[in-house]
C-alpha cells in the first residue's frame, strides 16, 4: 500500500507542477484540448486497460446530457452513472474481467460525481430561467454544452485522480474567465505542500508505530482493556493524516492550474462557488480591477484542517471533512431526496456505496446516525449555558472528547474494512464505545427536564 502510495503522491506532485505550464496556454481551446490530454494519460497510467469504464461511462452521460431533455437527463445520469460504479466497475470479476487497482477506483468514483453533478447543473440550469438567480446556476457555462465537452471536463487533469469535486461552471470559468491567469497561485500553494510534508511526517511515524492491523493480533488481545480501546486514538490519527495529504495535494493542483480562483468578495463556498455569482461576472469584464490578494480558492477548498480538529461536533465534523464531496451529496441528495424525514439516512447510505462495498464502511458511516442523537441532547445542554460558566467549559470539553472518540471508534472499522475484523477488534474492548454512548443517552434523557429548567431560571 505504501509503495502505490507513493506513486500516486508523485503523479499528483507532476501536476502541481504542470500547472505553470497549463496556464502559460494563451488559447483556452488549446489549454483545454492539453489538459484533456494530460489528464487522459494520468488514467491510463494508473488504470491500464481499465480506463474504458471511463470513458463508456463518459459517452453515455454524454449522449444523455446531449440528447436527452434537461428534464430527466439528470435522472439518467445520476442513476447511470451510479449503476455503473457499483455493479459494472465494482464487479468487474463477474463479467470475467480482472479487478480494477484501488486507485482506479478513486478516479472512478470522482468521475461519478462529476458526470452526475453536471446533468443536475443542466437541470438547475433550465428550471432557472426567468428568476432571481444570484448564485448563477443559469450562467453562461451551461448555455449549450456539447459532447466534447462533457469529455474535457471528465478527463481534464485537473481533480482526476483525487478530487475535488468541482461543478462544470467552475471548470469552464477556469478557462473563460481571467480570474485563473490573476490568482496569486504560488503563495496559495507553497503553505500546503509544507503542511502536506508535516502531514507525511506524522503518517510515517504513526503507521509504523500504530498499524490499524494490530488490532487483530494475538497479541493485541492480551492487552489491557484501557490499551486496546485507547488504541482508536492514534489508528484515527495515522487515518486522517493519509487523508489530509491527498486531499491538500489534490487543492494544490486546482490552485497551481487556476481552477476554483474567483473574487473573495463574491462569497466563494466549498464545491459551489460564489455565493455572489452576479458580483463576479461584472469582475470579470474589469480584470484590470483584480489584484492577486483580492482572489481565493475556496471554491476547492476540501479540507479546512484546523477547522476538522478544533470542532466539537460530528455533525459540524461530518461538514468540514471533504467539503466539496458534501456539497454534492447536499445538492444532489440530501435536498432532492424526496422523503424528508430519511433525507440524512439516504445520504449516508448513498456516501457509503460511493465508497465501496466493504462493510466497514457501512459500520462507520451509518453508525453515526446512533451517534447523533445522544449529541443532540448534550448541544442543547451546551447552547444553553452562560457562557464563560463551568458548566460550558465541561460541556464543550465533553462534546470535542465525544466527538473525536466517536470517529476514532467508528474510524477504525473504515480502515479493517472486513466485518470479521472489525467485529473482533469491537469485541476485544467489549464494544464500550457503543455501551458509552447509550449510557450517555440514557443520562441525558433522565437529567434533561431538570438541566433545562435550571438553565432557564438562570438565565
């Protein structure tokens, strides 16, 4: 794993570095049609002969986002697409095909969201006409897209291997818009390749010291139960590490390329853009009013780290953890869904099959809803303290030890992935995770008309 991990973090490092070269090409057409290109033999390196699912994938969203009426053409493409990672690509061995490299997968996966999230686009686009539409969603970028340009916008280098996930009219203001030629894009990306160096750093030192595997070992299990529950703690950190090195490195080649760089005073968010989309069109027909400092790329911004390790909420966490991944799962599940009252479990259902089929991640990412609840209780404990009061200060500790224990726990069951594994490791520790939280619950239930009621004649 190390090894193809190393591999994959030296292709990514080319493309940080090709993105001086990519935006050096005058023509946009040409910047495109090179980026394309670039992006295409990536794939093929990674994937080998695997890269036709991309590109069958590709042509039948293509052909539907082109043919088909804006009306069901999202349909299509979002169930197509799902259909096809999940039992075309994923179970590949069963059409007498080999099984795609993991990394293969990852590129897979991105190419989902993308061809889906643009025929929703498309979508919004057409049911966006004639209204108030500040956020831009009929913009110019959708006034016609074409065939070939569902091709350049899947197989563009940019994000193919790893993320983020960015919308069509981010990909084609990249090259239509002078906002990428105007970003200051070194300064943005020289302090995430130090973070990205320290990140490797403490990745090295935990996985060799904390293997997520030992937990299944002989030896393991002899340990004292506070060793083997305290051991979700470091696995957790040498997981988010591995994370956070993709995830940055992946926002440093949008950066270098100019992709995602817009006006800051347009209320740029995570996966949508500006907020103020209007605002940034009439920027951009004055270029000559831009300075570097007045652009950011939080369009691709994935992962705000300091932010993921200072919350105290898993809800707030669940938000704040590849955010541009978030924001389609909200625009294209979550708030399309047609049940409200299952919009959160569908969601999660959706993230974990997005993953993969491995059961540890059902068992991490559904459990969380059994979570949630106990949270909720203790947030409104929270919000209703003085603040500056002892009881705040505990709360918030409470909360933050909570929250990083819960995705520690349910963490670990993401990294052994089988069920067996992680039953035995869940077992080891007498499942106490699942028994802290109930007794948690149980806790805040009984005491909750009497902490509610002092707090009111407090306040």
């Amino acid at each position: 794993m190390l090894v193809d991990d190393v591999i994959y973090i030296g292709l990514l490092l080319s493309c940080i570095g090709f993105g001086k070269i990519y935006r050096g090409i005058e023509s946009p057409q040409t910047r495109q049609w090179i980026g394309t290109g670039f992006g295409f033999i990536l794939t093929a390196v990674v994937s080998g002969y695997h890269v036709t699912h991309y590109l069958l994938c590709t042509v039948v969203v293509a052909l539907a986002v082109t043919r088909l009426t804006p009306k069901i053409c999202h349909l299509v493409s979002f169930f197509f697409s799902f259909f096809y990672l999940l039992f075309i690509f994923r179970l590949s061995p069963w059409f007498g095909l080999s099984t795609p490299p993991g990394h293969a997968n990852l590129i897979q996966m991105m190419l989902t969201l993308k061809l889906a999230g643009l025929a929703f686009e498309v979508n919004s686009a057409a049911t966006a006409v004639g209204q108030d539409d500040p956020e831009g969603l009929n913009s110019a970028a959708l006034a016609r897209v074409g065939f070939m340009d569902v091709f350049h916008y899947a197989f563009s280098y940019i994000g193919v291997l790893t993320g983020p996930y960015y919308r069509y009219r981010t990909y084609w203001d990249s090259l239509h818009r002078p906002f990428a030629l105007k970003a200051d894009h070194w300064a943005h990306t020289c302090n995430k390749l130090i973070q990205s160096a320290c990140f490797s750093v403490i990745f090295l030192l935990s996985n060799y010291y904390f293997p997520a595997k030992y937990a299944l070992t002989d030896e393991f299990s002899e340990r004292s139960w506070l060793y083997k529950f305290g051991y979700i703690y470091p696995t957790f950190v040498t997981f988010r590490m591995r994370m956070y090195i993709g995830m940055v490195l992946s926002e440093c080649v949008c950066q270098m390329a100019g992709l995602g760089a817009y006006p800051t005073s347009c209320e740029t968010i995570s996966g949508l853009g500006p907020k103020d989309y209007k605002s940034a069109i009439a920027l951009s027909n004055d270029p000559c009013s831009m300075k570097p400092e007045d652009l950011d790329f939080e369009t691709v911004h994935n992962m705000n780290v300091w932010e993921v390790e200072k919350c105290i909420l898993v809800r707030e966490a669940m938000k704040k953890w590849n955010t541009c991944v978030q924001y389609w799962m909200a625009v294209c599940v979550y708030k399309r869904f047609p049940h409200k009252g299952l919009r959160t479990a569908a969601t999660l259902t959706l993230s974990a099959l997005w993953h993969g089929y491995a059961p540890g991640y059902y068992i991490c990412i559904c459990q969380i809803t059994f979570f949630l609840p106990m949270e909720d209780i203790y947030v409104k404990f929270y919000k209703n303290s003085s603040d500056g009061s002892l009881m705040k200060t505990g709360l918030h500790c409470l909360l933050w030890f909570t929250r990083i224990s819960c995705m520690s726990y349910l963490g670990l069951s993401f990294q052994l992935l089988e069920f067996h594994e992680s039953w035995t490791f869940y077992k080891r520790c007498y499942f106490a995770g699942h028994l802290i939280v109930l007794v948690l619950y149980v806790i805040g239930r009984l005491a909750k008309p009497y902490v509610l009621q002092a707090q009111k004649k407090d306040s």
